[in-house]
C-alpha cells in the first residue's frame, strides 16, 4: 500500500512539471554574458554599452553585426578587451552574446 501511495504521489507532483509556455527558455547567450561581459556590461563600466539600452547600442548596431563580433574579438580602447574576456569564444559565440543584449528590455 505505501509502494502505491508512494507512486500516486510521485506521479501527481510529476505532472505538473514541464507544461508548455510555463517557464521561458534562457537566451542561448545568457550563460556567455554572465561568465565573461556582465561584469562590465552590467554597469556601464568603460563606457560599456548596457543590456537594453537602445541609445547606447543604437550607433554600434548601425555598423552591423559583422563590426560588432570584430569589437569584442579585437578589443575596442579604452575599455573592451580582445576577446572581452571569453578567451573560449568563437565569433558565433560573440554574435549569440551581443543578440542577447540587443534583446533585454
């Protein structure tokens, strides 16, 4: 009887797991911007654009993308390092992380 009860329960709390639209998947660029660009990105530090801020993105987004990956990968003075500090990223990791600050409200 507790083998069935013990199933009934795990059953019933299983099924609410996973319903359709319930949770948001993380953007795939996420994980990148919390390991290498938030420490500077969050706050603006060097003149780092923010997540979400239209103004401040608007002239770098105006030099396409190809630009952009080329900035991180190569570095911008003062503030942006080569590789913003993602020594393990390729240029479609960078394009993944840049989409994801483009995207933040």
């Amino acid at each position: 009887m507790k083998k069935v009860l013990f199933l009934l329960l795990s059953a019933g709390v299983l099924a609410g797991c996973g319903e359709p639209g319930e949770v948001a998947e993380a953007h795939p660029g996420e994980s990148i911007y919390n390991r290498s660009c938030f420490s500077c990105h969050a706050g603006g530090v060097g003149g780092a654009p923010i997540p979400g801020d239209e103004e401040a993105w608007a002239p770098r987004v105006a030099k396409g993308m190809d630009a952009l990956v080329a900035s991180v990968r190569d570095g911008m003075p003062p503030g942006m390092p080569p590789m913003g500090l993602c020594m393990s990223c390729s240029d479609e990791d960078f394009a993944v992380v840049i989409d994801y600050m483009l995207s933040k409200d």
